[in-house]
C-alpha cells in the first residue's frame, strides 16, 4: 500500500496564528528548527510524526484535524476538471496539483467554480432550447452544485446545526422519542399534527401539518424533525446561511433545506448517543436501525458527518446512485473521491446492489492511488404507499479505509491482508489510470493511445 505524506502547510500556519505565536516561538515549543517549520508551513515537506505529537501535547489539538481530507477533495476534482477535452495539452503532474491544493485553496476553488461554469455553459448552448434562441436566465452556477460543493467541502458536519439537533434530541443527557417530542414541540407552536391517508410526504397549511401515514416510521420523524427545524432554528439556519454567502436567492433556498434536513438527521440520531452506539455495536447497521427507529440509508449518512473535533467517530465515505448509475448523494470523509459529474466506476459493488434485494454486499477494493477500503453496500427502496405510487429505487454504499476495518462487525472474516483479496476500482473512466480494465467505457484523457488495427486485446487501443 502506498505511503501517504502528510502535507498540511496551511493548517500548520492557522493554528500558529490562532495561538498568535511568531514562527520562532512555534518551533521552539514544536522542538523543531526556525528552517525546518518554515519548510513544513510552505508544504516543502511534509509534517513529521514528532510535530505531529508536539501539536497534541504542546497545545492539545485533535490532530486528525490535519488530515489532507480537504486537500485531496481539491486534487480529485481537479484532476477531473483538467481531463476535459478542452485542456488539449494535457494536466498538469500530479505534484502541482497537490501543490495547488494545499498552497492555494482559494485559487483552486476558483478554477473549478470557473470551468464548471463553462461546462454549464456549453451544456446549455447545446440544448435545444438554446438552439432555438429562446430566452433564459443569466449564466450563474447551478445552485444545486453551489449547495452540494458547500457541504462536501464542510465534511458534511455543520457544528453548530449538530450541537443544537443534540440539544433538543437530548435536553436532560437522555435521548427521547423523537416523534412524540417533535409533536410536542410544535403543538407549543400551535401548529397541529395529522396523519393522513394521501398527500405528499409533510404539507404544512397554516396551523396544520399533515404527514403522510402510509411512509414508515422513521420518514415520519424525519419529516416531523425537518418542520421542528424551520420553526425552532430558523434563527441558526439563518446565520449558517450568511456565512455560506451563496449566488443566489434559489441556492440559498436549497441550502436551507439541507440545512433543515441535516438538523433532522442529527435530531433523529443525536450524536453522542449515535457515536456511543455504533461504537458498541460495531457499526452494525441493522442493529442501529433498531435502537434509533431508523432506516437503513438514515443510519449509513448519519455515520459518514461523524466529524465533530475531538469526538470524531470513524472516516465513512457515503455514496447513493439511481438504477442508472447516477450519483444522487456523495459524501467522503476518506481520500476517496467521487466523480462530480456523472456515475461512478462499474467495478464498485453498489451497482450490484440491485441485483440482491435487502443483502449487504461487501467488497474489498483499492483505488489506483494504492488506497484500500472495505465497502459495503445495499438496496434501498422507498414504496410510495398505495399501488398506483411509485417505487424509488437507489442502492448506497458505505465504507471506510482498511486501517479502520476491524471496527465493523463486516470485516469479520474477511481476508483483510491478503492482496489479491482487493478488486480494482476507479473514480471515473476518464481520469482513471489503470491500463486494463475490462470495463473501461471511455479512454483516459491524461495518457496517450497507440490504436494498432492488426491487434486488439481488452481494448480497442493500448494506453501508454
């Protein structure tokens, strides 16, 4: 397995600065060189094991907070920026990359909100409408994008929202049953509470709510906790969104959706006692599910935003995808990162999910990094409530890194030391390096091909 340096220059300069410390003093009381940290602030070497012990005895940091998390997220998604055909002279090496992401954040976000931006534009000049000269709206970034990039690079853990959802969940350190509470709570609202036989899933009319009776019980708390949310945080919601600064008044709209359902999520499963819990159980999904009154994917998201400092649960990557393969849910707090547009890689047993109703499917699988994660993955249907309804169907996946596998009561008995064990898997075709993969539906974008037509294996090409 390769590896990993850690390069974490801009978060070395932060906690200097917080502590107002002169690069001097820090190096003295790291016990390093005045040369030596200024190398390390400016990512010329990577953090060494002893500063790493410094930081945590010297000025009790959580030193999981230098993770390269962040700085990976940057890389992956550079990377499949710069793979777009438009870029003809091929990407940058590798190394500039992480340079980039670890020096300049700023200008690296920068870079993808600007071809993003000319992706969206290509897109829709490619439509029909376009085609027709019909009028539209100005070119601005897609606000669902806008929301869904805010939460990926917050590690999908919005501190204040989970520290107020423990709050109401568990006033008095013990947690109580969140549909009578959330009732409860906004009965003192003077909102009312009904159940009915038909209507969408939460329809507040006045000083009415109605929930649909026919979901099960664990969407009623959701919908119930996501209504406690906008009447009873609002105040929070709000700040959270001032922060954030979003384009738009319909990116900010959406944010505060998220928002009110990442409230509920953490409501539902307070984090703590979900913490507490997952550890006993060892992260045992269906034995969640019953303690909580919760679902299956409920569960699963829930144990990917366990990210609070100084109380972090184990490193999940969260993934969801429609029977076409389409992510509809993404979120890593491991190096893995998904592709930001389109599907993920065919040799990931999410997509055979489908295939095994309500099984756990495991696999063993490294990514072309050197990386090795154990996964997990499972059918989840949502029943509409009556037969003419519609069934959405997705199938999720949640895994974490090999070095954290003996905390899953999944590992068990797996061959987590054996090589051969793992199966190759990618981010995305075109960025993608390996050179014989049987599934490979587009050719990588960063090498070159050598077409022979008196010779075909594999592929139709070999890649250099």
């Amino acid at each position: 397995m390769a590896i990993q340096k850690l390069y974490a220059g801009v978060k070395l300069r932060e906690t200097r600065t917080r502590l107002g410390l002169t690069q001097k003093a820090f190096a003295e009381r790291l016990g390093v060189s005045l040369p030596y940290l200024n190398q390390m602030e400016n990512n010329h070497r990577p953090v060494s094991a002893q500063v790493v012990l410094a930081l945590a005895s010297e000025f009790g940091l959580d030193v999981t907070e230098l993770s390269a998390g962040d700085a990976e997220r940057l890389v992956s998604d550079m990377r499949e920026a710069l793979a777009d055909p438009i870029f003809s002279d091929g990407a940058p090496p590798l190394a500039d990359l992480r340079l980039a992401a670890s020096n300049a954040p700023a200008l690296a976000r920068a870079f993808l909100e600007m071809h993003r931006a000319y992706r969206q534009t290509h897109e829709r000049l490619a439509s029909l409408d376009e085609a027709l000269g019909r009028d539209g709206p100005h070119m601005i970034t897609s606000p669902w994008e806008e929301v869904r990039d805010f939460f990926h690079y917050c590690d999908n853990y919005i501190d204040a929202v989970d520290r107020a959802a423990e709050r109401y969940s568990c006033p008095n350190g013990t947690r109580l049953e969140p549909i009578p509470h959330a009732i409860e709570t906004l009965a003192k609202r003077g909102v009312k509470v009904q159940f009915s036989d038909i209507g969408p899933l939460r329809a507040l009319d006045g000083d009415r709510l109605a929930i649909n009776a026919h979901v099960g019980k664990p969407t009623q708390a959701f919908q119930l906790l996501h209504q406690v949310a906008l009447l009873t945080q609002n105040e929070l919601l709000e700040a959270t969104l001032d922060l954030a600064r979003f384009q738009s008044d319909t990116a900010r709209a959406i944010a505060k959706i998220g928002l009110a359902n990442y409230f509920a999520g953490a409501a539902l499963l307070p984090y703590r006692p979900f913490l507490a819990a997952a550890q006993d159980t060892r992260h045992d999904l269906e034995r969640l599910c019953d303690i909580f009154t919760a679902s299956i994917e409920q569960v699963a998201h829930r144990l990917s935003t366990l990210q609070r400092p100084g109380a972090k649960g184990i490193p999940f990557f969260f993934v969801r995808v429609d029977q076409a393969g389409t992510i509809t849910k993404r979120h890593s707090a491991t190096r893995l990162q998904f592709a930001r547009f389109g599907g993920a890689c065919p040799l990931w047993n999410v997509h055979q999910a489908f295939e095994t109703p309500t099984r756990f499917l495991r696999q063993l699988a490294e990514t072309p990094d050197g990386m090795r994660y154990l996964c997990l993955a499972r059918d989840v249907s949502k029943p509409g409530g009556s037969f003419t309804a519609p069934v959405r169907r997705y199938a999720i996946c949640l895994g974490c890194e090999v070095s954290h596998a003996q905390g899953l009561i999944y590992a068990d008995d797996m061959e987590l030391g054996n090589p051969k064990a793992y199966e190759p898997i990618g981010i995305s075709c075109r960025i993608c390096e390996r050179k014989n993969c049987h599934q490979r539906s587009v050719p990588p974008l960063e090498r070159r091909l050598h077409v022979d037509p008196d010779h075909r294996g594999l592929l139709p090409y070999d890649i250099a």
